[in-house]
C-alpha cells in the first residue's frame, strides 16, 4: 500500500510519517511535492504519486493572519482539499483529512458530537469548513478527523511557547476560560493508524458506518491556563530551571486577538470508540512523554 501524508513538516504529519509505516510505504509529501496553495498542480503530482491512500494533515493554521490572508486560507483549507477528494473520489482511494472544533460556535458547555451545528467563529473556522463540505461533496471514501488544541515537543506550539516564557518571565498571564483537550501529535498519530490498522480491509465500510467523519482528541479536559500550569509544575519536577513565579489566569477579553476563539473545544469521543473501538488517553499522561522529551532538550 501506497500511503501518501501530506504536510510532513508539521506536527501531525511528522508524526503520522512515523507511525504508519507499519501498514505500508509511506510517501512523505511536503510542499515541494504537494503544494495546497497551488490547487491547479495537485491532480499531476497526485497521479505521479498513485497512492492508494491519502492522509491530508496540511492546512493553513496562523488563526489571527487568516482574518487578513482570506484568500489564500481559503485556497489552502478549503479548495485543494476538494480537489484532492475528486482526485480521491474518481479512482476509489480512501481520503483522511483533518478538520477543527474552530468549525463550531465555541458556545455551551457540553462537547461537540460530529453531527453538531457547525457555525464558525473566524475566517480560519470558515475555510477549514469549507474543505470539509467540498470532500462530502466529492461522495469519495473519505474520513473527516476532528481535533482540537494541537501541540508536540517539537515545532511551534502552545507547550514550547509556555516553555520559553516560562523560563524568561517571572509572571505569566493565561487564559482560563477557554476550555478543550490539549491532544499531542503523537496520541493523534497512534489514533488513525491503530483506526486504519483495523480496518484496512473495510475502510470504505468504516468510513461509510461513520458518516465520514470523527473526533480525535485526548480524553479530558482542562483549560489554557490549567495546561500551562501543568506544563510548568511538569518541568520542574524534571529539574529545568524556569523563571516563572506565578502563573495568573486570564479573561478571553482580557487578551485581544484579531480572530475570536471558541471558549468550548471539548469534542464528543463516542463515536470514535462505538465504531472504531478506540479510546484516547487522558490529556495529562499524554503530555508526560513530550514533557520527556522537551525537558531533554532544555537540559
């Protein structure tokens, strides 16, 4: 099996370039040979590649740019992928794509079901739901991955971030009212590969039994401000020197962005263990490895 990932440069296409393969070859597709922003080329590079199965991590992801960059955040998240699904769609290959909770309201409390109302809140919701409608009308095979507050010990993310200030400032300053699952690209990566794993001689039927789509995030739950104050205590406990005496929680409207954030994150995990049988860990042991490996570096 031929198995194209997109986006390889990025965290949950490094990762998912390194879990998969064990089900078959993987062909790691950077911008240099799948370039999103150049739509017209896709279908010559996609049939130069001949995968037998495409996993779709690339997207345009600088939230507050998007509010000024529509056009190209558009292109990237919402057309390239369309085409990469009637590429897909016209010769039967599965299509793994990747989506966010940005494609809901952020409102309420309780977490979102992947039936939910979508109604995004900013230019980057928008597109990246736009993508989405473009690959279920491209009637392929296909699986819409859900997730939410990505990050990874590598690359740039909110736990390096916190990581830097914390070891530069006395105080830091978090929001606390925004709530979701911190998901790291290796708990994502193990997810759709132990799914496909399992299903390879029935993807079509799995991804049929799904409706196309899924939630993907680790278990739990917490908020910004909670995460950072794990990520601090965590490196600590590792022996890193920080700066950091205080770690304050924050008002959404206290810290101004050009795009507004959903204050609900949470995702909906039911259908991923009733029909994939797969559970996620918690959010807080997740971390742990990438602590790990971070604290290794800072040492």
């Amino acid at each position: 099996m031929r198995i194209v990932v997109t986006g390889v440069t990025g965290q949950v296409g490094k990762a998912l370039a390194c879990t998969l393969d064990k089900l078959g070859t993987v062909i790691p597709a950077d911008r240099s040979v799948l370039n999103l922003a150049e739509p017209s080329k896709l279908c010559v590079a996609l049939d130069r590649l001949a995968p037998d199965l495409i996993i779709n991590p690339a997207a345009y992801t600088a939230v507050d740019r998007a509010e000024g960059e529509r056009e190209l955040a558009f292109t990237i998240n919402g057309e390239a992928p369309g085409i990469m699904g009637r590429w897909a769609a016209g010769r039967g290959v599965p299509f793994v794509h990747f989506s966010t909770d940005y494609v809901f309201n952020g409102q309420g409390e309780r977490p979102w079901r992947e039936e939910s109302p979508t109604a995004p809140l900013s230019l980057y919701g928008a597109s990246k739901l736009a993508g989405e409608e473009a690959i279920r009308k491209a009637n392929g095979p296909h699986l819409l991955i859900r997730t939410s507050w990505i990050y990874a010990a590598r690359g740039t993310n909110f736990l390096r971030t916190i990581a830097r200030l914390a070891g530069e400032r006395a105080e830091l300053k978090i929001v606390a009212d925004q709530t979701g699952a911190p998901t790291s690209a290796r708990v994502i990566a193990d997810a759709v590969t132990a799914l496909l794993a399992s299903n390879l001689g029935n993807l079509y039927e799995r991804f049929a039994e799904s409706a196309g789509i899924v939630n993907i995030a680790a278990s739990g739950e917490t908020t910004w401000h909670g995460f950072a104050m794990r990520i601090v205590e965590g490196l600590r406990a590792r022996g890193i020197p920080l700066s950091v005496q205080s770690v304050l929680p924050l008002r959404t409207d206290e810290y101004p962005t050009k795009a507004n954030r959903p204050h609900n994150s949470r995702l909906d995990l039911t259908r991923l263990h009733g029909v994939f049988g797969l559970t996620t860990p918690l959010w807080s042991e997740a971390l742990e490895p990438e602590l790990d490996e971070l604290a290794e570096e800072m040492r």
